[in-house]
C-alpha cells in the first residue's frame, strides 16, 4: 500500500528521529573546528527591528584635577557609551524528491485517504529521508563552515564572519555600524607577513596586544597546517624531543612527533577548513594564517527559535515534487575587537 503525503512529511519527522545503524562511510566532510567553538559557546538572541545593539565602553571622558582650599573646580557631561549594530542573515538548504525518484526506491505515494504502507515500504522512506538530512545537515555545516572564515564580500546576503570581525587591516571599514578608522578602539589586533623564525616572538607580542584591554586573554587558537607546521619547527628548536606516556619491553619509548601544540596553555587547534577554503578562492592565504579567540569577545547569536528549523513546504501544483528544507537565522557579533588578533606567516 502507498504513502499519504501528509504520512509522508510524518516520516520525515521519524527519519530524523531514527538511528540509522549502517550510515555510510563519510568520505567528504570536514572537521570544522572553528565553526564547532562558535556553535558551542553560541548564545540565542532577539533581533529588534532586524537588529542587534550591544552596549560598549568606548571612553571615561575623565575631568579629574588637583585643588587645595577653595580652588574652583569644573565638571562635565559623560557619554562613556557606544551601540554596536549587527544584523542578523538567514541561510538555506533544501532536497526533494520526485515520484518516479520516491517509486524507484519502492515508495508510492497515494493523493488523500488513508493508506497503510508495508514495512518494506516505511524502511525505504526512513533510508532514503535519512541519509538525505544527514547531507542536509552537512551541507549546511560546511556553508557555514566558510562562512564563519570570509568577510562578507561574497554576497551582500552573506554573514560577515571572522575575516570582517579580526580584520587583517584592522583600521579599515565599518563593523558592528562603528568606523574602525575613526574609532582606534574599535580596531582588532593584526599581525600579518610575520617571519618564519619570529613566529614566536610576534605571537607572545600579540598575546600581550590582547591582554593590554580588559584581560580578556584568548580561550581558543585555530590555525592552519602551515601556520602549524612553522609554530612545531621553532618550539622543536627549543624542546627538540618528546617522551610518551608509554613503556615498552625495551623501556620509555621516544615519539620524535609532536602531538599537541600549546601556547600558554591554549591548545593551536588544527582547522582544516582552512585549506579547504584556500581551494575554494584559490588563495594561499588562510593554511597561513591563525587566530586568538574569546568567547566572550565574539558570539554566534541564532535568532531566537530560527536555529536549524526544519521546513516541509507545500507541492507546488504545477509539479509531483516533494519537498524539504532546513533554515538559520543568525548573527555574528562582537563586543570587544582588541580582545581578537588575527596572525599570519608571510
């Protein structure tokens, strides 16, 4: 017996609700780091008129002096207070199936009615609407993935991610509806072109760049393999062995590889999407490149009850088709930008 459509929207709530014992073996999708810290430590937020404003302390406007005795002193007015200004952007993704697709994989959808499909019949549904939002989610993720890495230029419908925010050219633009150029403290640290062998050296001076205001000291370090690749070659010209946990039968064994890197106890973290961009724009810009990171000084904000929503809209009558999507609607936002660095090896 055939499907109903209303039965089959249903199946695709089960399909997503379903543990599928044999996926296949992804061969494609990356591990996308940066992207994982920004959705972990996201925060869900309201839009007011499409917008997000964030108080920011932008000056004392101090008129402290020295008096003795009855020596006039002066006052004035304060205006210590700025407002960010981020909007917020949607993203799409969607799949449908037509019915010759859906009968060739053994399902046969009835108009109205009641209908009662075979086992056989509900197994082929939960397959193929499974493996279909699996790279429904997957495809989103890797959208967003680079997103998150670009500045915006792409589309003017795109979210300006970090390359907008931690701005290689720091004094240059308008982020968050402040002028950077205008505005000196509104600008992100940047160190860029920096010698392979004072890779630790400029790094300890951004660090200290950072921590200069407010102590915001960075939680999370991506980077990509070259930038990696070049930080493992000077630490290994100050640590140039690593011993391992392990004791073999001839005794402590010696790994000559470095597994984990750290720079004052922050982990680099390895981000291949990086690469992967690099293939996409045909640069070789972003494997040499890393950040500093705080989760407080930069926040991915889903629009609140827009966060990967499912979406089943209705046939068009013109055509036997059924469909599927998945939307966002979400931000990216800061509150301090000299909390943020951007660095890159020439």
């Amino acid at each position: 017996m055939p499907f109903t459509a209303a039965q089959l929207v249903r199946g695709a709530d089960y399909s997503l609700a379903t543990y599928q014992k044999k996926e296949p073996i992804d061969q494609i999708n990356l591990n996308h780091v940066t992207l994982d810290y920004l959705i972990r430590n996201k925060e869900v937020s309201t839009f007011g008129n499409g917008s997000f404003k964030e108080p920011i302390y932008v000056d004392n406007g101090s008129n402290a002096q020295n008096y003795f005795g009855a020596d006039a002193v002066t006052y004035n007015e304060r205006d210590p207070a700025r407002w960010t200004d981020f909007t917020y952007y949607n993203v799409h993704d969607g799949f449908w199936f037509d019915e010759d697709r859906l009968i060739a994989a053994g399902i046969h959808i009835a108009d109205g009615g009641d209908a009662v499909p075979t086992s056989a019949e509900k197994e082929s549904l939960i397959n193929l609407l499974s493996q279909s939002y699996r790279a429904l989610k997957n495809g989103l993720q890797e959208h967003l993935a680079f997103e998150m890495l670009r500045d915006g230029s792409q589309s003017t419908k795109a979210c300006p991610g970090l390359a907008h925010i931690i701005d290689p050219t720091p004094a240059v633009g308008v982020v968050g509806g402040i002028d950077a150029a205008t505005s000196t403290y509104w600008q992100n640290n940047a160190n860029t072109n920096i010698v392979a062998a004072d890779v630790l050296t400029e790094m300890q001076t951004t660090w200290d760049d950072v921590r200069r205001y407010g102590g915001m000291l960075p939680d999370f370090i991506p980077a990509g393999q070259a930038f990696i690749d070049n930080y493992r070659e000077q630490a290994n010209l100050m640590v140039n062995r690593q011993v391992t946990g392990g004791v073999s039968k001839g005794g402590i064994s010696i790994d000559p590889a470095t597994n984990n890197l750290f720079f004052h106890g922050i982990q680099i973290v390895w981000d291949p999407t990086f690469e992967a961009l690099d293939t996409l724009l045909g640069t070789t810009t972003q494997t040499k490149t890393a950040y500093f990171l705080n989760k407080n000084a930069i926040k991915l904000r889903p629009l609140k009850g827009e966060w990967m929503r499912d979406r089943k809209p209705e046939r068009l009558p013109d055509r036997y088709v059924h469909y599927f999507a998945r939307t966002a609607k979400y931000g990216l936002t800061t509150n301090k930008r000299n909390a943020l660095a951007v660095l890159s090896i020439a």
